[in-house]
C-alpha cells in the first residue's frame, strides 16, 4: 500500500467507552433542542463582588436550572413502560468534569445531587472538591461516587452489541437513570474556548443544556443599543415527557433568573 504518510495510534481510555455508547444510546430519544442567548453581564458583573467572592458561575447555572425547572419538573420526567412518566421530587443534576488522566484530558461525569434544596455555595464547594479529586486510572469511572472498578472495566471490555443491550435495559429504568445519571444534564464545554455560536449535544437525559461561549455583541438593554455579555446554550428536551409550549415556559423562566442575576 502506497501513500500511507506519518501518523499515530491511541488507545480510547476506558472511560470514554460510555460516552460512545450514550451517543448510541441517545438515538432512541425523540429530543428537541432550542438554540437561546442569555445576557449575563449583570450576573458576571455582581460575581466579582466581595459578597459573592469565592462562587463559580457553574453553579450560579446550575442553581437558576434547578429553580426554573422547580416551575415543572415534568421537562425531567422520564418515560418507562411505553405510557408511563415518572417525575422525581429531588433535581439531581450531572455535570462533566475534565480531568487530566496520564497526559490525555477526559471528561468525568460528577452527580450533583437535589439541586433544588442547595445553595449556589454549596454547589461551588461540590464542584471544586470534584475538580479536586485524586484520581485513579484502574477505579475511576465516575467522580464523587465509587462504582465497582471490576464491573465498569468489564463493561469497557464487552463488545458494543452487548453494551448496548446494557443500556437499554438502564433506560428502561427510571430510578436506574436517577442513579447513575441522575435527571438533568449541564455540560460547560464552551468556557474551554470562545466560539460564536451553539453546540449540539448528544444526551439521554430528559434534559440538557449545554453551555457555550460568553462574547460581547449589541443588545436592546433597557431600551437602547448596548454591548453585553451574551452566554449560547443549547437545550435539549425529551418531547416525549413534555409538549413545547410548558417546555419553553421553563425556558422563559430561566431567562428571567439569569438575566436577572438571581440569587446574586
């Protein structure tokens, strides 16, 4: 064979085999995305106060999330048995942690549990300790909780037929979903760089919001022409829990919290 050229061969940690397989998984999810832009200058500007010293816009995120879906928490329903829809009290919310793991950085899924009855605070403190975590290649699967280090790196091993049976069988599962993903997803990979538009994400959650670049662009602010911060966040919701116009009431009312700078 001619015309190979130079290249080199890696090996795909076993912790990203999970996120192969929910891209697999994902396309049984009849999900819509909505494409949003949020002023959040006020908020940047009020987190840099002595008062709020110390809190991460993350978890600011993750807080206004948690309340605005705390207005219906069916957008996080999940659906079993073809008819039903089970709807949890607790907003349990998973976030993607990168960590490096022998020089190759990965992403690691961290559980915060019942967002809704936490503080911005306590939230900031969760993720830093997440950030923070010693890892270990052979037994660090996901962050904050142990799994069984032999169970998840026999997965990793078993043919992608197998694992996807695997996965179908947790999908049918609501208090299985609960547990290992939890209901909500909120994945920052825009604050790594700063791009001028929006991602699109591949999730099973109920819902998902994934968080793009903040960039400087003109905005109508209190009826004249200005330069604000504006923040991209694509959701994705299972139009199978919920119809669009309760959807983007949510919506309407998490726009309300960050442009508003709630809890700041």
């Amino acid at each position: 064979m001619k015309h190979q050229g130079s290249h080199i061969i890696t090996h795909i940690p076993n912790q990203r085999i999970g996120t192969i397989d929910i891209g697999v998984a994902s396309k049984q999810k009849h999900h819509i995305s909505a494409l949003v832009e949020f002023d959040v200058t006020d908020a940047r500007r009020l987190l840099k106060e002595p008062k709020n010293d110390g809190l991460s816009f993350t978890a600011w995120l993750v807080k206004c999330i948690s309340q605005a879906i705390e207005e219906n928490k069916q957008i996080q329903g999940i659906r079993y048995r073809r008819r039903k829809i089970m709807v949890f009290d607790d907003i349990d919310v998973t976030i993607m942690v990168e960590r490096d793991m022998d020089g190759t950085k990965i992403p690691f899924p961290y559980v915060i549990r019942s967002t809704n009855t936490k503080t911005i605070l306590d939230i900031t403190e969760e993720i830093r300790n997440a950030q923070n975590q010693v890892l270990n290649q052979d037994e660090d699967f996901v962050l904050g909780e142990k799994k069984n280090a032999r169970m998840m790196n026999m997965y990793a091993r078993f043919p992608a037929w197998i694992r996807n049976i695997i996965w179908k069988k947790i999908l049918k599962n609501p208090y299985t979903i609960k547990e290992q993903m939890g209901t909500v997803m909120v994945t920052s990979v825009g604050m790594v760089a700063r791009i001028h538009g929006w991602l699109l994400p591949k999730s099973v959650h109920p819902v998902a919001f994934t968080i793009g670049s903040i960039v400087k662009k003109p905005f109508v602010y209190q009826g004249e022409i200005s330069i604000r911060e504006s923040l991209y966040v694509t959701v994705t919701i299972d139009h199978d829990v919920i119809d669009g116009a309760p959807a983007m009431r949510v919506l309407h009312k998490l726009t309300k919290l960050i442009e508003s700078a709630h809890d700041l």
